[in-house]
C-alpha cells in the first residue's frame, strides 16, 4: 500500500510559484527599461555637411544681391502725334547718332494742316502788306494837311503882321486889322489840330500794325507747330547710344504719347541690384560695392536706394567708377557684394542655412570624439554672405554644422559616419 508524500507536493508547488512571480518580475523590468530606452540616433553622412569651425577675428558684414547693368541715361521716344507707322529703318542693336532716323510715320491730315498753316500765314503776311500800304496812304494825308495848315498860317502871320503896320498908319480900317487878326489865330489853331491828328495817328498806325502782326504772329506759331509734328513723323534717336526696343511694327496705328523706341547711352552704366528687403535696412547711400560682371569685376558706390519694397526686395543703385570689364552691355546679369561693416576681433562661423541677425538659431556642434553631434542653442549677431557673428553659445575653435539640418529638428543629437 502506497503512502502520499505530502512534502514533495508542497516543495514543488512553491519552485512553479516562485518561477512565475520571477517571469512576472522579468516581464515589469523588460517593459521598463524599453519605454526609458532612448530612440536610436540617426545617422548622418558626415561629408555629405557642411562643417566649419568658430574663429575669432575681423569680420567683413556684406550684403549680397543679383541684379542687371542698366544705362544711366535712356529716352523713350514717343509719338508726337496719331499717325501709322510707315517704314522702321533701324532696328534694336545698331549704334546711332542724335539725328539718325529710326522710323518714318505718316499722316495725310498733318501734311493737309501743314499746308493749310502755310497759306494762312502768306495771307497774313498780304494783310501787313496792305494795312501797311494803307496806313502810309493816310499818314500822307494827315501829313499834307498839317503841311497845308502850316502854310496857310504863315500867310496869316505875314498878313497880320502887315496889317498891324498898316493900322498903326491908318492905312487900312481898324475892322480889317481885327478880322486878319481873327484870322491868324483861326490858322494857329488849324496847324495845332493838324500837328495833333499826325502825332494821334502815329500812335494809331502802331497800333493797327501791332493788331495785324499778332494776327500774323499766331499764323506763324501755328506754322511752327504743323511743322514740327509733320517733321516729327521722322522719328530720330535724339542721343548717342544703341537702340535698345523697337516697341511698334510697320503698319501700326499709334496714339499721340504711345513709346515708339528706347535709346540708351552705352558708355554710362550703373548697377541695379535687388536687395532683400530684410538685408536693406542696412544698406546706406555711399557703401562701397563689388560688382562682379562673370568676366571681371568693377568697384562702385551706392548711389539711390529705391523707397518702395516690390516683390520683397528694394531695388538699389551702385554708380561704377572706372573701366568696365570687357563684355559689359545694358541687361546684363551681375551679382552685387555691398560693404556694410566691418566688425573687429568677434567670433565667427560660416553662415548657416536661414541665419537672421540677432536671432537666437540652434546648431549641431561635433562633440570630443567626432563622431556625434549635439545641438546647442546661439545667438547670431551681425550677418554677412558666407559668415555670421557669434554672440553667445559657441567657443573658439568649436566645430559645427551649417548646412540645412532641418530634417533632424526633433533630434537633440545625432551620429556621424
């Protein structure tokens, strides 16, 4: 007969539970050492960065810009009045001289006022004839009865005097002295009426030929006026320079003021630079420039900073001094460096990727061993084209990167290979 082992069961029954509360245990540690395991670094390839190291020293702040050579001086030439393009004689590119004839526009109706103005100002010039040759007509007139009044005077005066002798010796009748002395003074009134209707009409004939010479006057104006806009119907360049725009074709209609042509002056030429509106704030008339040409390189001053912002930059002018590098032409593509500043003994790194002024930026700077990279929070005082001043968060001789880490902005590190 078999007898149960009480003690066995017991002993074993205690080895399964301390086997399960031992996995119970391994499971809960397990669990948390993988919800505080760290994710894993992302790997970065290290020459695929841009990696520079912090310097101190001078740092030159410039502002860099693309932009176009345009002339200094351009004229838009412009129709003087309606008319049809007839013939274009020179086209964009040709050199030309102030009074080369670019194109030829017609109007039958200036050539009809032309000739209309030039027969109204022979008519008006028949009118001076005439009122002049009718004017000295009468001056003769007024001229012979002053002459006529003089004389008959004098006879009076001769007369009176005559009789005056004659009465005193009673050789004539007091009654006729009396009536020769009436007489006299009859004739000295006559020549004095006479003597002031020529000087009266001096003065008219001044005045009528003033009235028909303003007459004439404004028949000439007029003649001057269709002959300029018959003359302007040639359409000359005005200036020394090349043509730069034809803005019309053979044939077409054109309106009074409508641009028919661009000359602009080749040998002065300026740098138009568009400037990012957050970089002008800090440019100023009078900083130097380097302009670069791709086939060489010209030193030049700002010269006007536009005050509007358009499609956020603000155009700036840089006046160029001395010779220009060969090839150098209207519209030409340039690049613009304009010297802002120049900072003394600063910390400094290459510019990195979307650096502001004195804006608080984060960067991966390589740890001791090269092959990590932490991220540490600076701020970035000045800015320049390749480099940006260090105020705070980096040392000399730390190495960092610059290029675009955006795609790692939830890491705080990252490994290197």
């Amino acid at each position: 007969m078999d007898i149960a082992n009480t003690t066995l069961k017991s002993q074993k029954k205690r080895r399964l539970r301390i086997i399960a509360a031992g996995g119970t245990a391994a499971v809960i540690v397990a669990s948390i050492l993988l919800w505080r395991l760290s994710p894993a670094l992302p790997e970065v390839d290290r020459a695929a960065q841009w990696v520079d190291t912090v310097t101190r020293g001078d740092m030159l702040q410039e502002v860099r810009a693309s932009g176009t050579l345009v002339p200094r001086s351009t004229r838009w030439l412009a129709a003087a009045t309606p008319a049809q393009v007839q013939e274009i004689l020179v086209w964009p590119g040709a050199q030309v001289q102030p009074d080369t004839i670019l194109m030829r526009l017609s109007n039958p109706e200036l050539e009809d006022n032309l000739r209309n103005a030039q027969a109204q100002v022979a008519a008006a010039e028949a009118d001076i004839a005439a009122k002049r040759a009718e004017l000295g007509s009468k001056l003769l007139d007024v001229r012979t009865g002053l002459a006529q009044a003089q004389a008959e005077y004098a006879m009076a005066q001769v007369k009176a005097d005559s009789d005056s002798r004659a009465v005193e010796l009673k050789v004539i009748p007091r009654v006729q002295y009396e009536q020769g002395q009436i007489a006299f003074k009859q004739q000295l009134k006559r020549t004095q009426i006479e003597q002031e209707r020529l000087d009266n009409f001096a003065g008219n004939i001044k005045a009528q030929m003033a009235s028909v010479e303003a007459r004439a006057q404004q028949q000439r104006s007029n003649l001057l006026l269709r002959q300029r806009q018959v003359s302007a119907l040639e359409v000359r360049a005005g200036i020394a320079g090349v043509l730069q725009e034809i803005a019309v074709q053979e044939g077409a209609q054109v309106i009074i003021g409508a641009n028919l042509a661009r000359v602009a002056r080749q040998d002065v030429l300026i740098a138009r630079l568009q400037v990012s509106e957050l970089q002008a704030k800090d440019v100023i008339i009078g900083m130097s420039a380097m302009i670069d040409t791709h086939n060489g390189k010209a030193q030049g001053k700002v010269d006007r900073i536009d005050p509007a912002v358009r499609n956020g930059s603000v155009q700036v002018d840089v006046a160029l001094s001395g010779a220009l590098p060969p090839g150098a032409r209207p519209d030409l593509s340039i690049d613009g460096r304009i010297r802002v500043a120049l900072h003394h003994d600063v910390l400094s790194v290459g510019r990195p990727a979307l650096a502001q002024a004195n804006r608080d930026i984060s960067l991966f700077r390589l740890d001791a061993d090269g092959k990590t990279a932490t991220r540490v929070p600076l701020r970035a005082g000045a800015v320049s084209v390749d480099r940006v001043q260090v105020v705070r968060g980096l040392e000399k001789g730390d190495q960092v990167i610059v290029s675009d880490t955006s795609q790692w902005d939830k890491y705080e590190r990252i490994r290197l290979r």
